[in-house]
C-alpha cells in the first residue's frame, strides 16, 4: 500500500544536487500500516522507516473547575470547560450530569473539529452558603468516559467590627461616663471577611428593642416610672447628633479593614414644668448596624434566610458639671481705698464621683485669681484666691465666667480631638472703691475771681494736686460766652477758641494754622506763634490726612472683611436642610404654651429629607419609607430621562447611602409551581426615597422572561412603583435564572428568579365515595352525591371521566363527563348510581387530565337489603 515515485539517474549525484523521490500511502482498510524503505548510496544502506496512521481524533478535556471562594448572594455565576482535539479528524463528546446542584450545563453533546477548542458552560446558583464538590461524566470518543469535578465553596458576605489594637470581634462599646457638650472618640475597625467587594453604610437604630436615651439606669423602677416627662422630649430629639460615626459609608475590598470612628456627644433633655435636674445623670444605649447595600428584602417582606449586616451596642453616660463654689456664686470683696487690694479664699469642690473637671477663670477687670486654671480629681476641692484691686473709683460688679474645658472634635473631622470650653459657669464679683480724703489747699487769687469761690474771693481752692505739670490752654468756644465782650466783636461768629489769661506759657507751643484763639474778654483775635522748625508745613499737612483717610479705609476694610467671615460662619452653622441657611426663631415671638397642651397634644417626629453628612437612623428611614409607600405611581412613567432636571439627576453617581435609600425587590423571585405554556406575572417593587430621579433599566437575556414590560423606567423623587416581571416556559423542571439592572446606567444589581415547571394538575376532594339513600327512599330511586374537583395550579385543566368497566357493565355515572376547571377553581361533579336488577354496588372512574395526571376515584353504593 506504499509506492515509491523516483526517477533514478544515471549518471553520480553532483555535488550541490539532488534528487527528489516521493512515497504514497495508498490504505485500503482501517488499520495502521509499518514499512521500511531502503536506500541504497554506493556501499552504503540507509533505512528509511515508513509508518502510514488512519486519521483519528485525540480528545482531551480538564479534569477540575474550581470556582474559588464565592459570595451567597443569589447570583449566577459560569464558568467555561475546554475540550481540545489535537487528532486529525473530528471527535465527538457526551456530557451526563445526575445532580440537582449544578443548573445548566450545555451544550451536553457535540463534536470538535481537528487541531480546535470546543467549550460547554456550566452554571451554579449561589443561594445558600454551601460546598458545591460535584462530579460530570464526559465521554470522549477514543477515550472513553471522563470525569470531570467541579468544586465551589459558597460562603456568606460577612462584615466584623473588630478592635484596634487586639483584632477580637466587639459586640458593644461603653464610653463610660462623659460631661454633656462634651464629647468622647473609640475607634473600630470593619473587615470584610468575604472574597468579594461591599459596599457598606451605618445604621443608627433608634427604635431598637432594648434601646435607651437619656434614662437613668441607677435610679429605682419606682423613680423612673413617676419621673416620665423626658418620654415626651426624646422623639423630637435627632439621636444622629449624640452618634457620630466617620466615615459613615465606604466600600470595603475582598478581606479589606477599614478604620471606623465613633464620636459619643451627649446633650441634656430638659424637662417638663421646669423641673431642676441639674444633677441627674442620663444614660444612653443605642445600636449602630453596619449594613452591606443592595436588596433590602426585610423591608420589602421577601424571603431573606442571611441577614447581611453587623450590630453594634453603644452604650455611655451624660453627666452635668458639679463644681461647686463656697462661698458662691456670689462674692463680696472688703470695702478697700484705690491702690489698695483685698482677698477672699474660695474652695472649689467637684461633686462629681466619676470624672475630673478642668477650670478656667477668664480675665476680668481690677479682680485677679490665683490659680487662673486647673484640674481638680472627682470627689476632691482645690483652693483659689480672689483678689480686688480696683484701679476705679466706685461700686464695681462683674459677672465672672468660668470655663469648662474638656474634648471635643472638628466637624469635618472626627479623628482631631481639640480643647475647648463646652460649659460656662457664672459668678458674681462685688467690690467697693473709695476715694481718699484731700486736704484742700487755699492760695490767694491775684487774678480773676472765678464764678467758684469763697465769701471773700481771696482764696481758692486747689484740688488740682498732681496735675501741675500741665499749662493751662483754651478749651472753650469763644462764641459761647458773652462776658465782657467788646462791640466791634459782638458779631464774630467763627468758630475760634478762647484763651484763658493765664496760658501764655502753652502759646508759643506748636499749633495747627487752621485754628483761631481769641480773648475771654472782648474776643479779639489773638496772635498765635506757629514755630515753622515743629510745626507741619501745607504738604506735610495735606499727606498726613492722606494718611490718616488711608488708614480709616484700611481699617474699615478690616472690619467689613471680618463681618463678611462672620456672616459666612453663621451661615455655615445653620446651612442645612432644615435651616437653610437661617437663624432659626430670629426675630419670631415662641408661643405660648398651657399645661394642657403637653396632655392633649402629641409630639411627632418631624422628618425632613435626609442630609447626605446626616448618620442614617431606622426612624428616619421608616418615615421616608412610608411617605414614598404612599405615593404609588403604576403607570405613566418616562421611559428614559426627557427632562432638563431628569436628565441632571439621572447621571448623578449615587453614594452607599443614597443607594441604601433605594429599595429594589425582592431580589429572590419564587414563582413556585407554574404550568407550562401558562403565562405569570411577579411585581418588581421599586421605592425611591431620594429627593431626586433616578433611571431604572433592566437587562433580560433569558428566554423565559421575554414577555417582561416596560424593561425602563424615570422615577420620580419620593416615590413608588413596581415592574411586572412575566414568566413563560414549555420546558418540565426547575428553573433558576438571574437578570441584572442598572440604577443610573452606573450602579448594577441582580435578581435571582426560581420557578419550577409542572404540567396541569388536578386534585380530588376524595378518593373513595359512598353514595347512600336518602331516608324514605322508594326502591328504584337513584343515590346521588357530589365531588370536588379542585385545580391547583396557574393554567386551566381540561378533564374526562372515564369509567373503569370491570365485570361488562357498570351502575355509575358522573355528570359532567368532560369539561375545564380554571385556575385555583374547583368544580362540583354529581356521581349518580342507578339501581336495577344485577346492578354493582362498586364502581371505578379515572379523572384523565389533558396533558396532566390520572386520578382513580372509587364509588360504593350503600343498599340496605330487607327481608
């Protein structure tokens, strides 16, 4: 079956030549053939083996599929299995699975074409935490049967608060006893112990079973049950404000510990009536949640087996400030003289058994204190020194503020604890001034007797005493006085000074050149000396009021820029979605309250749009949660974004806990059992509780789901819809599909469809019957009595009665013979027995359903014989 083609030449081989023979295999059967062929070069022999193969296929196919480590999250997830041939003719494979955990492998059969890849997919669902280790057997033409394992561990998507500095797992965390205003960090850690990301966002639980705020837990039953009026306070209060968590959402990567702080500021309730609780403690226990974003089936009242999120306990005390002041808060000092300084000793005791309090006396006039500040441990005093040294004459009263100092952190960041003063205590200072005695001094007046003076005018009283380092200058408007006025200057009307007899001494000083002296007698001008070596020339004069106009500005500039920053600081502090920017009660009177009012009237929580820096609470959530709840929209909804506004909402990239806010569900559908060819619809609940649109686009691929309508849809801020999801099959078994969404086109989801296919079914009300006589009965009368047919399923049940004749005849009959039982409907068939002569008293009866189950029904007559 071989044969050579050569052309051999006489003549010897040249150097550089050759000579080209060639071999052809010519099989005649399907066997391998073996030859040899023999070359014969002068003395030499060269053995050339010859081998001729029937061309077959070589299948190979890998022998494990491991998906790795993989989230329970009611996803899809498949995975591709090669099958090469590196034989030279096509091979076919089969694949034959017996277990119900893999879902779909297909294509189960086929063939690989020579030197290519062929490649089947296998689906698994990860539903429930599980290890999926199952076997597929392939069979490969020319080897035989395979097997083939795939592995998977399908684990749970968990989320641990772990401790800083040891890594254990925390299910609580005291803060201890802390002052109100004041304020106290604990760091956490989350880890995210699952091998795919999450995004994660807190959850302040407000209305938590076992949750308290502002109770004191020490007190008795008894105390607590009659002292109720703080019940009244708390639901207006916005427990996110005594919590602070940051960051308070966040993405964690697969194994991923993020650094979390929790910031515990208690504030002080004040109560009813104006009780005085000045010295009662308040203790809080909250519950913070660290939730994973996505499909809120709880909310949504869907089957949820996993919850997905971590609960955390805080618990801590308020504690008001107990410093107390003996003597105090009012404080007399000694009558004392100027110059002088008196003392009071004053002891300053902390009340408090818990925690150390830090003082600080500010600075205040003509009172020193010695120590200024300091720090006194719980239960303990400390001694300061009051000191007046009155630098006045008078009576000199001061409100004296005492600052609290204590911990407090930056709002933009948690993590900078800073000094500050968070509470203000007040004392009054009370001090006594007076003045020396003088002893007045009297000296002859040669000069003018003042308007002030004795009997005589001789002697004058001098009181001046340490001013006689001063001349005396003009310090009237010579246009006030008229005395002594000469009459060629009674009409002077200038704005001049008058110069007092005895100032010659000040006259020859330095002057302003705008300013006119004249007499105190007959007002005439005076000749004022302007000395031109200290005196201010014309530019001179003119650049120091440039200078002075400078100034003026700059220092306006200074003052506008700095009300300019207050003005922006003010607005930064009230800037929020309930202040807007406004002082709140500013200029508005508050109302007036009765007694009744607290009785009658019952105090709801307000609730706004949540803020995005705003700590999520449950309550706040719920009450958002019922507002969009009642607001169902179910048709009429854009399709894409049309409008400016949904065009600008709807390409926002949403954050974890605006995402937290948008309920899509659930994300398990359980159609149950549905008939094939039937045709069932499941709502798709979609609750917007963002104050802004959002653009919901669902993506099918699956056959069965065809029919879903519409596939988009804008909704509106505040408000819910649903999409009904169609289901539709003509295939027997389980079913189990995911389709994906998008919120946004950025933000994607899934959801875990389960059906399982069945054909029509009816059911009987019971099996066997037994038809007796009605009392009083004439012989010859026919016994009747009824049946159910019930359907259970989603499809109408087509039916025939069929009588199973045993002995040539039969004594029953069923009316209807045949009909349709629509779905989840049942229907009264009459079973009748007619008696006669030979008549059997036992009788059978198949329910045939079309495309359906049989079911036997059997009938007994019950005859009483008389003799």
């Amino acid at each position: 079956q071989f044969k050579l083609i050569v052309e051999n030449s006489e003549n010897p081989v040249a150097p550089g030549l050759q000579v080209t023979a060639f071999v052809e295999y010519y099989p005649e059967n399907e066997k391998d053939l073996e030859d040899r062929l023999l070359l014969l070069i002068e003395d030499d022999i060269v053995d050339i083996p010859l081998l001729g193969l029937i061309p077959c296929c070589c299948l190979e196919i890998q022998s494990e599929i491991n998906f790795g480590a993989v989230v329970a999250n009611s996803k899809i997830i498949s995975k591709e299995i090669c099958i090469a041939n590196h034989g030279s003719s096509s091979g076919t494979f089969k694949i034959s699975y017996d277990g119900i955990v893999l879902l779909n492998i297909e294509p189960t059969s086929g063939a690989v074409e020579p030197k290519s890849i062929k490649k089947f997919k296998v689906d698994i669902c990860t539903d429930v935490p599980r290890i999926i280790k199952e076997v597929i057997k392939v069979e490969l033409e020319g080897h035989g049967c395979t097997e083939v394992w795939i592995k998977a561990v399908v684990v749970e998507q968990v989320l641990k608060v772990l401790g800083v500095s040891r890594g254990n797992i925390l299910e609580c965390i005291n803060f201890g006893p802390v002052y109100f205003g004041s304020s106290k960090t604990e760091q956490v850690s989350l880890y995210n112990e699952s091998p795919e990301c999450m995004d994660w966002v807190a959850v302040l639980e407000d209305d938590a079973v076992g949750g308290e705020m502002g109770t004191d837990l020490q007190r008795s039953a008894d105390a607590g049950l009659q002292d109720l009026s703080l019940t009244h306070t708390i639901k207006d209060v916005d427990v996110s404000t005594l919590i602070l968590c940051t960051p308070d959402q966040g993405t964690l990567l697969p194994y991923e510990k993020s650094l979390v702080t929790l910031c515990f500021s208690p504030k002080k309730f004040k109560r009813d009536f104006g009780v005085n609780d000045s010295s009662l403690r308040q203790d809080y226990v909250l519950f913070l949640r660290f939730e994973a974003v996505g499909n809120k089936d709880g909310y949504l009242q869907a089957l949820t087996n996993h919850p997905r999120h971590t609960e955390l306990a805080l618990t801590g005390s308020g504690l008001p400030v107990m410093l107390t002041f003996n003597p105090g808060p009012v404080i007399k000092f000694i009558d004392c003289f100027l110059g002088e300084q008196t003392q009071v000793l004053c002891t300053l005791k902390n009340e408090s058994e818990s925690l150390p309090v830090t003082f600080s006396f500010r600075k205040t006039a003509n009172f020193n204190i010695s120590p200024q500040k300091g720090k006194i441990k719980k239960k303990s005093a400390k001694d300061v020194i009051f000191s007046f040294s009155p630098h006045q004459i008078g009576t000199l009263k001061v409100k004296q503020v005492v600052d609290i100092i204590g911990t407090g952190v930056e709002e933009n960041n948690l993590q900078l604890l800073k000094t500050k003063s968070f509470h203000q205590i007040y004392l009054s200072f009370i001090g006594v001034c007076k003045s020396k005695r003088k002893n007045i001094l009297f000296k002859i007046n040669p000069g003018i007797t003042p308007v002030i003076s004795n009997a005589t005018g001789q002697f004058v009283a001098d009181g001046a005493g340490q001013c006689i380092d001063t001349a005396p200058v003009a310090i009237l408007k010579s246009t006030q006085t008229q005395i002594h006025t000469h009459q060629i200057n009674r009409n002077c009307k200038d704005d001049a000074f008058i110069a007092f007899p005895n100032d010659r001494a000040a006259s020859i000083r330095p002057s302003e050149w705008n300013k006119k002296y004249r007499t105190i007698f007959t007002k005439t001008e005076r000749y004022n000396y302007i000395d031109p070596e200290f005196s201010y020339t014309e530019c001179e004069q003119l650049s120091k009021e440039a200078h002075k106009e400078y100034y003026t500005e700059f220092i306006s500039s200074l003052r506008q820029c700095r009300l300019q920053k207050d003005a922006a600081r003010q607005f930064h502090i009230y800037n929020n979605s309930v202040n807007i920017g406004l002082k709140p009660a500013e200029g508005l009177m508050s109302p007036k309250i009765s007694i009744t009012d607290f009785h009658t009237e019952k105090l709801q929580f307000k609730m706004l749009p949540l803020d995005e820096n705003c700590l999520l609470t449950s309550r706040k959530l719920a009450e958002i949660g019922s507002k969009s709840s009642v607001k169902e929209i179910q048709s009429g909804l854009s399709a894409v974004p049309s409008s400016t506004q949904e065009k600008e909402d709807c390409n926002l990239t949403l954050t974890s806990k605006q995402l937290h806010q948008i309920l899509i569900g659930p994300s398990t559908m359980d159609f149950g059992d549905v008939c094939v060819y039937s045709t069932t619809a499941r709502k798709l609940h979609i609750i917007n509780n963002l104050l802004v649109h959002i653009w919901i686009q669902i993506e099918i691929e699956i056959d069965e789901l065809q029919q879903t309508s519409p596939l988009s849809q804008v909704v509106p801020p505040l408000t819910k819809t649903h999409i009904p999801i169609v289901f539709e099959t003509n295939t027997l078994g389980m079913f189990k599909r995911s389709f994906t969404y998008t919120i946004n086109n950025q933000h994607h989801g899934h959801v875990l469809v389960i059906a399982k296919a069945v054909s029509v079914e009816l059911e009987l009300s019971a099996r066997e019957l037994i038809l007796n006589p009605v009392p009083g009965y004439l012989a010859g009368t026919e016994f009747r009595t009824t049946v159910s047919v019930y359907n259970p399923r989603n499809y109408p049940a087509e039916f025939t009665w069929k009588p199973i004749i045993t002995g040539g005849r039969t004594a029953f009959s069923i009316q209807p013979a045949k009909g349709s039982v629509e779905a989840y409907r049942d229907l009264e068939c009459e079973v009748v027995w007619h008696p006669g002569f030979n008549s059997p008293e036992v009788g059978e009866f198949n329910l045939c359903v079309r495309k359906g189950n049989t079911i036997k029904l059997k009938c007994f007559a019950k005859v009483t014989h008389h003799t």
